[in-house]
C-alpha cells in the first residue's frame, strides 16, 4: 500500500526527514504528501495540492490559529482519500510521527467519559459534540489516539464529511470506533513526547511508533535516539542538499 501524509507550511522540515527515513520498517509503495509543498531537500514524494488556511497571528485577540490547524490536517486528510491517485488502503502519516516497528494495534485512552470527564460535565466542545454523535449511532466511544498512524481507506471520508461541522473532531476516534480497526487501551497515554516535565530520554516498549513535538525532536535526548536510530538517508533524501546539523540533545 502507498503511504499518505498531511502536511502544513513549516519552517523546517527536519521531523519529516526522520520521519520518512522510519518508514523502513513499513513495506510500502508510494510516499503521499498532501498539503504543502514537499520540502527542497526531498524527491520522489508525489505532492498532491491542498489550499492551506492561514496560521499566522497565533495567540493574538480573536484569532483562528487552532481552528484553521484542525481545517488544514482535515482537508489534507480528505484529499488522500478522494485521491484516485493513492492506494484504496494507505498508511496516514503526520510529518513528526516515527515508527520504530511496523504498525500494531491502535492505542485509545480510554472511553470519551473517562477522558473528558470535565469536558462532558461542562456539555461543550468536539468531543461532546461527537459522543452524542457516536450515541445516536448506539456506539459508546473509546478516545484513540491522534498522535499514531493509522491504516485507513476511503470509508473514512464519508465518516469525516458527517461530522464536519464539528469543530476540530477527531477522526482517529471516527476511525477506530467504526471499523474493525484493532485497538488497545494504552497505559502510557497517548503517543507523543510533548510533556516538558519529563525531558524524555525514551519511550515505553510498548510503542510502535512515537510522535515528538519541536523540543522532544530538536533538544530533549530522546530527540537524539530518533536521529541515531535512523542515520542514513531515506530514498525520498536529494544527496545535493547537507542534513542541517541539528543542536546536541540537552536539557532546556
């Protein structure tokens, strides 16, 4: 199967880099972008244009940075499903997700109420607006993970098309509820290295793949495992172009 990723206009690309050089261990065919432009240094990526909603202004008065982040990685999303160019089934990819093994069982948090909890008291947001959702078509959700890959085909187009007046839904959890996706209840969270208290040095075995964030990736040690797990360059890599030499791992 294809490989599909959704992408936004960055600054650098370097989670990309590592993140395609990881897909070694996925038995693929072609490498999707859908979104922005692939970056420079990269060839052999088929790009597939998404118009992207501005994020500038990010926490001024009244701006709409996260509502516009949540309608990019949807329309990117829903431009590889109704692409006739991409594999029926593919794996999605974010540009920061690393696997480290081929992909398992989708982790989840537990169901919406556990997870919510204070969301649900107060009757507002997304996720309340989904568990209704998910309540009407008798099905009490589990929360899966954003932050991992996911195979998916194009069923999940029409599921996102349902909900697209939901603000910012999740459709990892549209996906892993309505289909037989397989899912595990994950002790450790969900999978991605962003919480700055544990300056992160790893990840639990039990993770297949791991989603990083600008400091896990570019300064914490655990940024340094991903780069010296995965030194050689990729196929998708133009020789002409140096790797950037990034800072040595360090506590911020």
């Amino acid at each position: 199967m294809d490989v599909g990723y959704i992408l936004g206009h960055q600054a650098e690309y370097e989670e990309l880099r590592y993140s395609l050089r990881s897909l070694r261990v996925f038995s693929h065919d072609k490498v999707y972008i859908a979104g922005a432009p692939p970056p420079d240094w990269s060839v052999g990526l088929h790009h597939i244009p998404v118009e992207q909603a501005s994020l500038e202004g990010r926490g001024e008065p009244g701006n709409r940075w996260w509502s516009n982040r949540k309608t990019n990685m949807r329309r990117n999303l829903l431009a590889l499903l109704d692409s006739e160019e991409v594999s029926d089934e593919f794996l999605y990819m974010n540009d920061d997700f690393i696997l480290t093994r081929p992909p398992g069982p989708v982790p989840h948090l537990g169901t919406f109420v556990e997870t919510h909890k204070g969301k649900m008291d107060k009757k507002q947001g997304p996720y309340v607006d989904l568990y209704h959702w998910f309540q009407d078509k008798g099905v009490d959700p589990v929360h899966v993970s954003e932050h991992v890959p996911m195979v998916v085909d194009n069923r999940l187009a029409g599921m996102m098309r349902e909900v697209w007046d939901i603000t910012g839904f999740p459709y990892a959890s549209l996906w892993g509820n309505l289909t037989d996706t397989p899912t595990v209840k994950s002790q450790s969270g969900d999978w991605v290295l962003n919480h700055a208290r544990d300056h992160s040095e790893t990840w639990p075995d039990e993770w297949w793949s791991a989603s990083t964030v600008s400091n896990s990736f570019h300064v914490w040690p655990v940024g340094g495992k991903i780069r010296g797990l995965h030194p050689d360059p990729s196929p998708y890599e133009n020789p002409d172009f140096p790797v950037p030499v990034n800072p040595p791992p360090s506590y911020p």
